[in-house]
C-alpha cells in the first residue's frame, strides 16, 4: 500500500530506513519531477536527466539503512542532482591530469567561493566575451541551452538538427571556455554557468 501526503518527509525517512519499500515509493512520487527538473537545467537532455534521477534513487535506496540526511529531504535530493550531472558532463569534457576532480569538489562544497563580488562579475563578463567569440552556429546553441534554458531536444527542433549534434556543441562550447579561461578553476566556471542564467545574448 502507497503512503500518502500525510506523511512528512521525515516519518518517510525514517521508515525507509526500516526496508519499507511504500516510503520509498512515496519519496519517490514527491520529489521525481522536481529532481528531473533540477537536472534538465543543467544538462538539457532529457536522456541524461532520467539516468540522473534513476541515479540519485538509486543511491538512496542502497544506503537506505546508513542514510543520514542532514537538512530538508528536497535540498538533499537537488545537491544529489547537480552532483550527478556535473559528473556526468566531467565525464565529457577532456581535462589534463593533474586537474581536481570536479565531482570531488562539488561533493565538498555546495558553490565555490570566489573572492568578491567584482571578481564573479569580471569572471562572468570574461565567460560573456569568450561567448561571443564562438563560432555562430555553436554560439547560437550554447545560448539557447544556458540563457535561455532550453533542453537539447527542443533547441534541435528549433534550429532543425539532430540532439546529438546540439550536445556536442554544448560539450565544445564548454571545453573552448574553459580553455580561454586559463587557470581559473573549471569548477568555479561550471558553478557560474549552471547556477545563473546571466550569459550574455550576444549575436
């Protein structure tokens, strides 16, 4: 039997911790759109979103005997999201051996700290110069999934081509920023890109 909305998160919590596959189920009716959600704005592929919220249930029903969460369940649930997908785009992106890990540093701290407030702003004003420099088409792309926040599946239906060709444009658009942007911590670029929607329209 299905638990309903009577139930707060902590009372499904803690009897998840004892096997009951109901509050899981319940957890899982309460959040799974929203964790979809929280990955489609990073990712913008709806694929990709569905192995990250497969992913993030799966891990808290595996450790549910020894799950200890700290704060509200949803906060939770989001961190666990935007952990997952960072992976999963440092998974494509090439990076030199010696650079940290970036899922590492995401599963240490929630944003980086940059300095100041002028430092995010030069950095992001560098990130918007950079922007502009893309070749058109990869430009138009990359804008169209960060500003304005549309999924890979509706940018291609837009511009008439296939999703894998958006997602490898996203993908290089990345790479070439973080390029151009020298020593600057790929972390501390990904966290501005992904938490802001502040990239420039710059055609």
């Amino acid at each position: 039997m299905r638990l309903t909305n009577s139930y707060s998160d902590k009372e499904l919590c803690e009897l998840l911790k004892s096997n009951d596959e109901s509050a899981f189920s319940a957890i899982y009716d309460r959040y799974w759109a929203k964790v979809y959600r929280n990955a489609m704005r990073i990712l913008g592929c709806e694929s990709d979103a569905e192995d990250v919220v497969q992913e993030v249930f799966e891990s808290i029903w595996k450790r549910r005997a020894t799950l200890e969460i700290q704060g509200a369940l949803p906060n939770y649930l989001f961190s666990a999201a935007r952990y997952m997908a960072i992976r999963l785009i440092e998974k494509n992106l090439e990076k030199s051996g010696h650079q940290e890990s970036l899922s590492l540093a995401f599963s240490r701290i929630v944003m980086p700290v940059v300095e100041s407030e002028i430092d995010t702003k030069m950095l992001q004003a560098n990130i918007d110069h950079i922007v502009a420099s893309l070749p058109y088409k990869m430009k138009e792309i990359f804008i169209l999934s960060r500003a304005e926040q549309l999924s890979h599946k509706d940018i291609a239906k837009r511009l008439k081509i296939s999703e894998q060709t958006v997602k490898k444009q996203v993908y290089y658009a990345l790479k070439h920023i973080r390029q151009q942007l020298g020593p600057v911590p790929l972390i501390v670029v990904l966290a501005l890109i992904y938490t802001t929607s502040e990239v420039a329209v710059l055609f």
